[in-house]
C-alpha cells in the first residue's frame, strides 16, 4: 500500500511525533509511507509549553514536510489537493484532541474526493479527559469520513460506540515506545544523574493538574512515617509543566519533604530518557483521569513495575499484584499502602520479571498486523 501518516511529527517533539516515527518505521517495512506534519500545530495562545520543536535531530529520523496549519482552512484544501494528487492507499491520521477534528476532517473528506483513498484513524482518545467546548461537535465531524478505526484501550473502545456505533475498528493495545533505547545499569544510570538515594521513585511526563502529581505528593507525606519500616523512599518528578508549579513546591515546603521530592520541570531530551527510568525502582501514575498513557509503554520498555490509578485503560495494562499495583485515583492513602508495600514485600523483582513477559504484547508488528488486517477486511 501506498500510506500518508498526518500528524505530529519530527522535527516538532512529544509522544505522538514518538509514535509516529515507530509507525512509520514498521509500517515501512512492507508499505511505501511518507509522513506529513504541521507548520502551526497549535496557536502560542493556546500551547502552555516552551516550544513545539525538537531543538536536536532524532537519530535516524528526516524532518517529515511541515505544511499543515491547523487554524487555516484554506490550508486545509491546499494539503488535501497535494495529498489527493500522490494517490494515496491510505490515509493514516494520529487522533487525540478534537481541536483537531476540523482540520482532520476537511482534510479528509476532500482527499477522498474522486480516489480510492481510505482514511484510517488512530484514536488515543475520542472524547478528552480535559473537556472543552466543541469537543463532540469536532469529532463528529471528523468521524463522518473516517473507514477505519484503531482504538488501545476499552475505554476508547466504548466512547467510539457511544459516538460511532457502527464503527469499522480493531482493537490494538499501545505498542511500546522502544525509541529510546535499552534497559541501563540502575547503580550507572544514578550515577549519572548524580542520584545517591537508595528507594527512587519517578513521575515522568508534562506536568499537569490530571496527573495527579499533588496526590502523589500527599502520599510522600504519608511515606514519612513508615521510614523506619521501609527506609526513605525518594520522589523525582520530571517533565515539562503545563501548569505553575509553586502549589507543588509549596506543598513539598509546607510537608517538610525537601529532602524527598525533586521537581524538574524541563521536557527531557531523547537521549536522557533511559537514564531516568533505568535509574528508578518503580514508574507511578497517579492520574485523575486519563483513557491511556503511553508512560506506562515507556516504562515497560525499561522493564520498570508501575503503580498506577483505576482511570481510563491503565488497568488493562497495568497487571495488579503482577506487574505492579493499581489502586483508586485521589487517594492518596491508598497509594501511599502501594507504594510501601511494593518495598515492605520487595516487589521489584517479581514484578520487573512479569514487565519482561508482558511486555511482548505490545510489539509494533503486533499493532502494524492489526491495521493491515482491518483493512483487508
């Protein structure tokens, strides 16, 4: 088949251009695919971060074509022109936001205007956990000219039958994000980061309030005072914020946890990734909500165990007693108990071992079958 991939893409930076770069990657192997990103991903009025760029080259990866503005319409028509005249096969568009649902959808539909071309959608949501105005309208739109679906998670699953019944779609869980290399030496990778501390724990990814990093938080208060059972147990918060930080600093100051909490909120080169997960004993995700995260997918990678909350897909993935502990998101009592625990009954082991066979669901070729599957279908 002949593939275009529309979405984010190197040289912009996050999971999804991740994620694409490894689709493109596998689906390469027996496609012609090209890859297509933004100019103009979103408007600086409503992006929180620092930059939208990659400020170094992705190793192996060429800067896709950056012509999409997503707020332009007339853009939109020239894209789809451009698009319509390569005669694509297939249409492959990375859905997660409807902010994106107009562009997607004209897109779309005038692509598919006198071709052959089908439109496949990979759904890392439907309808976002952080709801907006608009937010069914978009997607709906979108949807109406869309052949296949791809959803990862169940709950994706039931918010894409709520919308779309009678939805062409397979389910594919996430595959892992394998992009940034092998497991390290826990004992070098700490060295690395000039990190003595014996119990690490790590909240990775774009600090936000559904992340829940202020019940994880409350929940190193609560660790205080089981250090004569289990030792000091240390928490490295690291990703980029979308939000002031100073209620976290405050609380960490107003908990007597300077000692115990570090905050780096800075996004993470490529390359520094695995020396942050290699040196931790356990990745947490004490989300509010969420549908999935492809953290849990980075960890796996890493054979890192996972403490993560009942929200979303996270439980599918996340095996409890097995690969790690799932407890009730907010509470931070209950998250505290999983955490001592997790050392109380030295988990690590156990459940690194379970990640390792676990882990082999989640191969690319995996999901890339499943996409040339549906399509035969």
């Amino acid at each position: 088949m002949k593939i275009i991939i529309i979405g984010t893409a190197f040289p912009l930076r996050g999971g999804i251009a991740h994620y694409n770069a490894l689709l493109s990657k596998y689906l390469s192997k027996q496609h012609e695919v090209e890859t297509i990103t933004f100019k103009r991903q979103y408007p600086k009025i409503l992006f929180p971060g620092k930059t939208q760029e990659e400020n170094f080259q992705m190793e192996g990866i060429q800067p896709a074509p950056q012509m999409i503005d997503s707020i332009n319409p007339y853009n939109w028509f020239k894209v789809a022109d451009k698009i319509r005249e390569k005669k694509p096969d297939l249409l492959i568009f990375k859905y997660w936001l409807p902010f994106f649902g107009p562009c997607f959808g004209t897109i779309a539909r005038q692509v598919k205007k006198n071709s052959e071309t089908k439109v496949l959608f990979i759904c890392d949501n439907v309808i976002p956990h952080e709801k907006r105005p608009g937010d069914i309208l978009f997607t709906k739109f979108a949807f109406k000219y869309v052949d296949y679906f791809i959803v990862q998670s169940k709950s994706v699953e039931k918010d894409l039958l709520n919308l779309v019944p009678n939805a062409n779609y397979s389910f594919s869980p996430h595959p892992l994000y394998e992009y940034f290399g092998n497991p390290l030496e826990k004992k070098n990778a700490r060295e690395s980061l000039g990190i003595k501390e014996e119990k690490l724990i790590l909240f990775f990814g774009y600090i936000r309030p559904y992340k829940g990093l202020s019940v994880l938080i409350d929940a190193m208060k609560i660790l205080k005072d089981y250090e004569r059972q289990i030792g000091k147990v240390n928490l490295l918060a690291v990703g980029e914020a979308y939000e002031d930080i100073s209620r976290y600093e405050e609380k960490i100051q107003t908990y007597g946890l300077r000692s115990n909490v570090r905050i780096i909120s800075d996004y993470i080169p490529n390359d520094l990734v695995a020396t942050y997960f290699s040196a931790a004993d356990l990745v947490v995700l004490p989300y509010l909500s969420a549908t999935q995260s492809g953290i849990v997918q980075i960890a796996y990678n890493f054979d890192k165990p996972v403490i993560a909350t009942d929200v979303g897909g996270l439980s599918e993935v996340v095996l409890n007693d097995f690969t790690g502990f799932i407890v009730p998101p907010g509470n931070s009592v209950e998250l505290a108990e999983a955490i001592r625990k997790f050392y109380y009954e030295e988990k690590e082991i156990f459940f690194s071992e379970n990640v390792k066979k676990e882990k082999n669901k989640y191969t690319w070729d995996h999901f890339v079958n499943a996409i040339e599957i549906l399509v035969k279908r």
